[in-house]
C-alpha cells in the first residue's frame, strides 16, 4: 500500500491519488475507519455524501452487532457526514433491510429519524428497483431497496436536466389552446422520477468485482449529476471497490473514500485509473433492461412443475 500522494500519468490534467484526505488530490482512498477520514475533512467541505452502509447482516466486510449498537455507529457516521456536508449539500444513504432469521427491519425506517434529528431534510425517498437477488422460500423475495435523499437546507444544488431520461411520447403535442402545435413534454427528455429500474451487480454484469454488495456506476452517477457540479467534493464513507469515486471521476467531480477491507481498496484503486482513463468497463445507460426473449421460453404443464393437479368434475 502506498503512502504517499501519487500522480498518475493519466490525460486527466493534476490527477492524484492519495492515501489521505487532501484538497490537491482528485481522489482520496483511506484505508480505515471512516470516522478517521470525516475528521481529516473539514466542515462543510462535501457537497455530495453517498454511501451503502453494511446491514448488520455479518457479511465478511462487517463485524455483527446488537441492532442498538449498529444503529449508535450509524448516528455517529451521520453526525460527522452533517458536520462535513456543505451548506447547499446532499446526502444519500442506500440501504434495505436488516434479515433476523425470517424477521425484515427496514432499515430506512430507522435511519430516517437520526437524519430528521440532525436537522437534515428530507425531498426524496426514492426505490431502486431491480430483478436478480436471492429466493426466498418463506416471503417474497426482496428485488428493492431505498436510497434515502437529504438536503442540508432548503438551497440545494438539483441539476434536473443532467439527469432527464427518454420522453415516453416524444413527439407529443398541445391540440388545442394558445400552446397548440407545440410540443407537450420536455425536448431535454423527462424527469426519472423516484422509482429507478437499474440491473444490481450480479455475476454476470460486466461492472462486477469481488465485492458482494457492489453499486452499478448508473446508480450513483445519477446522483453525482444531479446533486453536484463539476469539481465538487463527493465523499463515501463505505467505499467498497470505488464505484463512488469512479462516478465521481468520470464526471468531473473529486472524491474522497474510506473502507477497512484493504483488498476491496486495492480493486478501488485500479477502477479510479482506468475511470480517468477513460477505460473502465460500465453498463452503458442507454441500455434497456434485459428482458428474456418469449420464443425461447419452454412451456411447461403445472404438473410438471410439481404443482397439484386439478381434479376433473
């Protein structure tokens, strides 16, 4: 691991990496706790904060503890993410559900009130939908989770347009009315909304890496475009393999990122090169959802798929 602040020889003019926080660097990877990385940043130096905290699932990034206390470390982490968050700022906390044998805590539900207590303010709670994860047996198996959107203050950085998607009828017009003839919706495309269908990293994505848990680039550049201009500090205090910090990069924007898992790092550190490259490997956004083609589909009668049979009356 290296300890000192690195310039790479990338085309993106004053690139550095570095190992602690520095205004100079254009990313920062810190191989620790990330309350020693919110103290190394001063207050209000943040504009975006963007994370996907561990559930308390005992995941092998993760050490497991009583509900109380995970929910103490969270209101740590919140309150220093507050202290760092710019005045016009955002913070963006993903997260799902905590599983205790066949029993479902929303974690959302939880994190909200330590947020609302610390004076942030809540303008989306927006579901990320997507269709692979595990089956369940005993319940529906879970294919959401949420990312909870806080505003520092009531001014805020929303840059709309950078995030527009296709218009559903694009060519619509007014028919009737001093507006007639012209177009009805958006020329820039029309607002995503906050229910966002985009594929989870699963084995088969071409973003996906060693870690179990890891973002797709689409997930977190949405927020990155929306909630920050170019050369703002975006800041993720479980930064896992650097999906946050390559957004950030491919957009222009500086990034800091911490995590105690040094191999998770290491992968970060190649994936931050190839983003300023211009060579890192993500689904493209444009992309539709896969959907299985039906003509490939086997019909099977409900019996052989162990089904009970009806019986003829």
């Amino acid at each position: 691991m290296k300890h000192s602040s690195q310039r790479l020889p990338f085309p993106m003019p004053g690139f550095t990496m570095a190992p602690r926080y520095s205004r100079d660097a254009l990313v920062t990877v810190f191989h620790g706790d990330r309350l020693e990385l919110f103290r190394e940043i001063p207050s209000k130096e943040a504009r975006l904060i963007v994370t996907s905290p561990p559930y308390n699932m005992g995941k092998k990034y993760e050490r497991k503890s009583s509900l109380d206390d995970y929910l103490e470390g969270q209101r740590q982490t919140l309150t220093e993410a507050t202290r760092i968050l710019a005045d016009d700022g955002s913070l963006c906390w993903q997260v799902g559900n905590h599983v205790e044998g066949t029993e479902v805590t929303p974690l959302d539900v939880l994190i909200f009130p330590i947020c609302k207590g610390l004076g942030l303010r809540l303008r989306n709670r927006i579901v990320w939908h997507f269709e692979h994860g595990l089956h369940c047996s005993r319940r529906f198996s879970g294919r959401y989770e949420t990312i909870l959107w806080f505003s520092k203050g009531d001014q805020y950085i929303f840059n709309l347009d950078a995030v527009r998607i296709p218009q559903k009828y694009p060519g619509k017009k007014y028919f009737k009315g001093p507006k007639m003839g012209q177009y009805s919706c958006n020329p820039l495309g029309k607002n995503p909304g906050d229910l966002w269908i985009i594929p989870n990293v699963k084995h088969n994505h071409i973003e996906k890496t060693a870690h179990p848990c890891q973002f797709p680039v689409e997930l977190i550049e949405r927020l990155v475009l929306a909630l920050t201009n170019p050369g703002d500090l975006v800041v993720d205090p479980y930064g896992g393999v650097g999906t946050t910090a390559c957004a950030a990069v491919i957009n222009k924007r500086r990034a800091a990122i911490s995590d105690t898992v040094g191999d998770y790092l290491e992968i970060a550190r190649e994936r931050v090169e190839l983003a300023a490259l211009g060579r890192l490997q993500v689904r493209p956004k444009d992309r539709p959802v896969y959907k299985p083609d039906p003509r490939t589909a086997v019909a099977r009668r409900p019996s052989e798929l162990g089904a009970p049979r009806l019986l003829e009356m």
